[in-house]
C-alpha cells in the first residue's frame, strides 16, 4: 500500500521511502522508516497531509504514491489515542 491511498483518519507505519534524499528529508521531518502517523486529510487531486505530535505534514500526490505504508488501525477513536503517544 501507498501512502496517497490512505484514508482519512487512519493510523499508518511508513515501511519504505524512495531514495536517500527523501529518506534524509524525512528524517528531519521527524518521520523516518518504521514512525506511526495519521494520516488527516487526502485531497482530491492534491496532496496528502498527515500527522505526528501534533505537527502536520502535506506530501505532494507523487511523492505520497512512491511511499510505502502499511496500516496500524483505522477509526476515529483509535486515531485521537495514536495522537497522544
């Protein structure tokens, strides 16, 4: 799975990134390999925002179908408790 398939409000662990720069960029983002994030918004035809302590990212729609993730819940719920960690 990619990350510009997620869905709005699902928990995600970010399994691959495409190459050493984006990895290194990720990195100082605070979201490198193996982080859990939310993902908080997809827009159509634009980019895909998500989340981790309370900082959001919006990721461009190419780059989001080059990143690998996997899920780790979806729901509301699950969502707000992921934030907290």
């Amino acid at each position: 799975m990619t990350l510009d398939s997620s869905k709005r409000g699902q928990v995600i662990r970010i399994i691959s990134l495409p190459d050493e720069m984006i990895r290194a960029q990720a990195t100082r983002f605070g979201i490198p390999e193996g982080t859990v994030v939310t993902c908080r918004e997809v827009i159509p035809m634009g980019p895909v925002v998500i989340g981790r302590n309370r900082q959001e990212i919006a990721i461009g729609r190419n780059l989001a179908k080059l990143i690998g993730v996997e899920p780790v819940w979806s729901g509301e719920k699950e969502c707000a408790a992921a934030d907290h960690r």
